[in-house]
C-alpha cells in the first residue's frame, strides 16, 4: 500500500501538490478560469491528468487551492507591511512597493485571484470572498489612518476612500501587466510619481502630510 505523503516517481507528495500548483496558477492566471483546462495543466507540470484529478478532485477543487495559495501570498505581505512602522502615504506607497515584489516573478497570481471568469457560487467563491475581505480590511485600516491624520473621521468618507484606493491599486497592476517590461522597481517610483501629485492641490500645497 501506498504511503499517504508519498507522491509519483519519489517525488514528495507536498512537493508534487505544489509542482501543480505552480503550474495551475499560471495557467489559470493567464487563460482565466474559463480557458483553462484539466488536461492543459497536466501537459504543463509534466504529468497526468489523472493524477492531478487525484490530488484535487476537480478543476474547481484545483483553482480553489490555486486561489487560496494566491490569496496567501498577497494577503500575507500586505499584512506584514501594515504590522510595520509606515503610516499614511508611507504605508500606501510600501504597500504597492511589497505588492509589485511580490508580483513580480508570478503576476499571473493577480488576474488568476480576481478572475471574472471564476464560479460565483461554491467553494471556489467563499474562498474568493474570504481573501477579499482580508484585503478589504487591510485597505480599509490603512485608508483611516491616512484619512484620521488629516482629521477627516467620517465612517462614509473612509468607506469611500477606501473603494477608490482599491481600485487605484487593481489600475496600477493591471497597467502593470499590460507593460511586463517594466520592473517592480519602476512601477514603485512611478506609484511614487502619481500619488504625490495626486496628493497636491492646485495652489501647489502638500495635503500628503
């Protein structure tokens, strides 16, 4: 009898789960969920589709660990940025500084973890609507701060401003990925760039303070 961890040709089972995952991801961050099958999948780990069926179960049971492999790796770092010492725009431009980093080597995990595409219902989607809450969370926090240092207080102008910081970040990483020849380090400078001059009015005074 098989071993429970043991995985196929003495690979590790864990090391074999995540050999698909990584393949998964990119094909589900790149294709979407809709365009992405099974069986490309396999072809791209270099293994069988029943095997990956075998690990997972399904295509939704696969893009579920895909998603909430995703969800990790960005809900993670924005949470490790919010736990440091920035505060205010500081902790905005660092937030989109960890995030470009983060996304750099793996960008597809952006696309694959807000895909269109993707079941609204099930597993699949209160997993989605897990680590969207974290994120809205963590954006919601970091908005209040900013908004309690210019003395604005106001739940609904909190609430406001944090949908729009929401979308400036989707904005600028989809921009980002239209553009794979600019670098982390580019898009942190230009984030720099646009959120300073966002943030000064028309007489030239700076309200980023």
């Amino acid at each position: 009898m098989a071993r429970p961890n043991a995985g196929t040709k003495g690979v590790p089972r864990i090391d074999r789960e995540q050999q698909i995952l990584a393949a998964a991801s990119e094909e589900f961050g790149t294709q979407g969920y809709a365009g992405t099958s099974v069986a490309t999948v396999a072809d791209r780990a270099g293994i069988s589709k029943p095997l990956v069926y075998n690990y997972f179960g399904s295509k939704d049971g696969l893009y579920a660990a895909c998603l909430d492999r995703a969800g990790a790796i960005l809900g993670d770092e924005i949470e490790r940025i919010a736990g440091g010492d920035a505060v205010g725009i500081d902790r905005g431009i660092r937030t989109l500084e960890g995030m470009f980093s983060v996304l750099e080597p793996q960008p597809y995990l952006w696309r694959l973890s807000f895909d269109p595409t993707a079941p609204a219902t099930g597993d699949v989607a209160g997993i989605a609507a897990t680590h969207t809450a974290r994120l809205a969370k963590l954006a919601h926090e970091g908005v209040a701060e900013l908004l309690e240092l210019a003395g604005v207080t106001d739940e609904l102008d909190v609430s406001a401003m944090t949908g729009v910081w929401l979308g400036i970040v989707d904005s600028l990483v989809n921009w980002w990925l239209d553009h794979p020849d600019q670098t982390a380090e580019q898009m942190t400078q230009r984030s720099m760039r646009l959120v300073a001059a966002l943030f000064v009015d028309a007489a030239g005074q700076d309200l980023s303070r």
